[in-house]
C-alpha cells in the first residue's frame, strides 16, 4: 500500500501514540465513505504498524446549525450504505446517531481511553473545524486530520489565491505529483488486522449503535429526532452507492453534452455529484478517475508548461477539460479560501474593490424589497427567480446556471449588501444539499465580487459587481419550461 502524504497529514496534539492500547480509532466526520479515503488509509497504515484491531466511528449530532430531515435523512443513508461495506472488511464499524442534544458528549472520549491513536478527517469548514479541535483536546493519545478533500493537498498551496486563473496556473504549475499520489481505491482490500468483536460494553450500552430502523430514515425515525421537521428529505438519496450510480449516468450518458448544454436548466446534462462530495460519499479521486478512463487519458497528455486557460492544459476532450476544470480549480478554489482564513464566511473577505463600490451604492434606493420569509417562499415578482428558489426548496439543489442569477437578485433586493449575504447564506444552508461547503460559500461570494473583477457600466445597487438580469438570462438560455415546473411545484408547497 502507498503511504499517505505527510502534506496531507495535520497533527491535531501533541499527545503520544499508546500503543499498549486496544485499537486505532478512525473517527469519520467528512469522508463518509470506505473507498478513496485518504484518512482511512492513513488509520490502517496505523492499524498495520502496531498491530491493532481498527475502529471507524461515524457519528450524526443533532445540535448542528440547520440540521433538518433533509440532511439528517441524506447522512443516515449513507450510513447504512457503510454498514453493509464495512461489515465485508477487517473493522469494526460503529455508527452512532444523537437522539437528544448533547447525549453523544463523552463518547469520543471514551473510545480515545482505549485508542492507540485517533485519525479523523480534516474539513475546513461549516462547524467541523471547532468539532475536530475540541476532540483533540478530549483525548490523550496522538490525534491527526487528514486531507482527502481533493486532487491539490489543502496545505500544498501557499497562499490564497484571489482569482481563478492564478488557481488554475499554480495547479498546472504544481498538481502533476499530486496526480500520481491517488488514494489507495480500497485501503481495506487484502489485508489482515487482528479483529474486535465489540466495543466495550460501558461505551455501548450508554451510546448504542444506531439500528436499521434509524438509518433507514424513514418518517417515523427522523420525526423522533430534535431537528428540524419543516425540511423535508428530497428525491435524491445519500450514500455512496447512490454516489457512484449517479457518477455513473454522468460519464456515460451527459458527460459528452456537457460543455454546450451545461447552462441549458431544461437538459439536466450536470454531474448532480456536488451533494455527494460535500457530504463525503464520494472522492474527487473517485471522479476524476472514472472522468479520465472513459477518456482514454493518461498523464503524458499533460501539456508541460501551465499558463492558466481553461483549456488544453490536460491533454483530454473538450467535455472532460470542462468539468474537471469545475471539479479541480473551481471546487479546490474554495478549500484554498477556507482553511487559511477562518473567516472566509464573513463580509469583510471580499475584495477590497467589491466593498468599495458596494459601500458606495448601499444608499442606492432599491425598487422592491422582499424580506426572508417572503424570498424563501418565493413571493417575488420574477417568476425565473421564483421557479429556482422553489427548486432549492424542493429538491435541495439549484440549476448551476440560475444560483448566480438567484443571488444576484438578492442583492438588488435587499436593503444592503450585508443583508444580502446573510440571506443568501440562510436560505442556501438551510435547503442545500451542498449547502455549508467551501465551494457553495465560493458561489455566494461570487455574487458580491469574490474571484470577480469590476465590471462597467457602474450600476445602481451593483456599482461594479457583474449584473445579471432575468430577461437577459431568459435570453441566452431555455427556462420556459423551467418555469412552468417549478410554478407547479410552488402551488404544491404553499
């Protein structure tokens, strides 16, 4: 088996390994999956070097900020889906779903009294950040986050990049050693590690193990939850089995359609991959390989000198350089935001020419403003605007294309620019699928000038932020159907 990446390895503590402990504990908080996970191979590096049984604990709280059915009912499927893959492998796999707030307070604890070592999952954003920080200091055995976010280590990059094209030509620049140091597909494949039958029984009579009936995530279970009722779960179903079968429609049936039709919302050419990436039941890796082996690419494609374009520098069709460079420079684009600055969901980190121009519009009067709860039912007086805020509502996800023009119409809706964020900030984690991940902040900062550049004209309200409209957007793409969809769909939700 490879090693794993020391760039992509962050020591949590300054705690000793122990090793006359029971078992390596992996701790799986992002990659919520067995396969292309670097934190599991680095957890079974451990479990090989001393000999231990290994643990993986995936754990759900209810205390999260938005947690709702949708979510909650998004994860739990992808639980079940890991308890009938681990339960084929050398491990003991744990979940545990939190029936009240706090009840689940102790239980890292607990195991990390028996763990040799604990490996977890380093994500940089949303609440995990301060979970995985306040569980370092719970535990008295070496504790470290690994990277297995994307195909550029987060702690490769030296600085913030503040433009996609600087991104992309430091990728070009750097990512062809990070192209041959992929994640083992399955770290748990042909070995051998001494097994646990069960955890200790003081751990699981206080924490028990969720059951099928909850991971089932039918209504019954998520209404015994304290979460939020009002959200209902989507048609699209969790996991990594659903991951991989959506990927699979992907590559063979849209992926060829997709750089002409990919701003069309009435061909539905998308990947849909993005909620399965934010909640971990799928690898970057896992993409990008099945991307390039219906491509017939191989490394030696590679051009040998990056200059930033979008296109050329991989050496592969015209459909797969447009999505990896989604995949690869937008998606990372956002991570290389998140983990160097703490704040990266605050106003102030905006360019200082997008605050500027938009402090010099703020008393600009605005023609109609709508309040929170009037946009998140989608009481507006564009239908275009309307119809993708009830997509969101309903199916967890906006059409790539309209989540640009649905912020931009926040902002000329709202009283400030401020407000504007805090709106589009809501509603998007409250109802996203991909909500509350550094790329989905990427695409709400966007509309305010993140990545962007000044545009002219200068505008009321936009001043110089790119202006997006409606009746142009109508116009350069088919949304009449669109429309008629999802007014439908209004009239069934209100």
């Amino acid at each position: 088996m490879a090693k794993t990446p020391a760039l992509r390895i962050h020591p949590m503590n300054d705690a000793p390994v122990r090793a006359e402990r029971d078992f390596v504990l992996y701790w799986m908080v992002a990659n919520r999956r067995a396969t292309d996970n670097f934190s599991l191979q680095r957890a079974v590096e451990w479990a090989e070097e001393l000999d231990k049984p290994l643990v993986v604990l995936e754990a759900l709280r209810v205390g999260y900020r938005w947690a709702s059915d949708r979510f909650h009912a998004f994860i739990l499927q992808g639980m079940a889906d890991n308890v009938r893959t681990f339960a084929e492998k050398p491990v003991l796999y744990y979940p545990y779903v939190e029936t009240a707030p706090d009840a689940g307070k102790g239980l890292l604890k607990a195991l990390g009294q028996r763990a040799c070592v604990v490996v977890t999952d380093d994500f940089p954003a949303f609440m995990l950040p301060h979970m995985i920080a306040a569980g370092a200091r719970q535990v008295d055995v070496t504790m470290e986050a690994v990277d297995s976010n994307g195909i550029l280590p987060m702690r490769a990059a030296p600085q913030v990049f503040t433009t996609a094209y600087a991104f992309r030509r430091y990728l070009q620049n750097v990512l062809i050693s990070h192209l041959q140091a992929f994640p083992e597909p399955d770290p748990l494949a042909a070995i051998a590690l001494p097994r646990l039958a069960a955890l200790p029984e003081t751990v699981t009579s206080r924490w028990p193990a969720a059951d099928a009936s909850i991971l089932a995530a039918g209504p019954r279970a998520l209404a015994s939850l304290p979460i939020d009722h009002t959200v209902p779960p989507v048609a699209i179903r969790g996991g990594p089995e659903a991951a991989n079968a959506v990927l699979h429609v992907f590559v063979s049936q849209h992926l060829r359609r997709y750089p002409d039709e990919r701003n069309q919302p009435e061909k539905s050419v998308t990947s849909g991959l993005s909620p399965y990436l934010h909640f971990g039941h799928i690898s970057a890796h896992t993409v990008f390989r099945a991307l390039m082996i219906a491509d017939g690419w191989s490394l030696d494609r590679l051009a040998t000198k990056g200059i930033g374009s979008r296109a050329g520098w991989w050496g592969a069709s015209p459909a797969v350089e447009a999505y990896v460079d989604q995949l690869v420079t937008w998606r990372e684009l956002g991570y290389n935001m998140a983990w160097q600055q703490p704040d990266y969901d605050q106003y102030d980190t905006l360019p200082d020419w997008a605050k500027t121009t938009l402090a010099e519009h703020a008393d600009d009067p605005r023609p109609v403003r709508y309040d929170l709860a009037e946009l998140e039912s989608a009481r507006t007086c564009d239908p275009l605007w309307n119809a993708a805020q009830m997509q969101l509502v309903a199916e967890g996800r906006i059409h790539n294309y309209l989540r640009m023009l649905w912020g931009k119409k926040i902002l000329e809706w709202s009283a400030s620019p401020q407000d504007a964020l805090a709106v589009m900030i809501e509603l998007n984690n409250k109802y996203a699928l991909d909500g509350r991940n550094p790329n989905s902040y990427s695409g709400i900062f966007w509309v305010l000038g993140r990545y962007d550049r000044a545009w002219g004209p200068e505008r009321p309200i936009y001043g110089k932020i790119r202006y997006m409209t409606s009746e142009n957007t109508a116009r350069k793409v088919h949304v009449a159907d669109y429309i008629r969809r999802y007014a439908r769909q209004t009239r069934l939700l209100l």
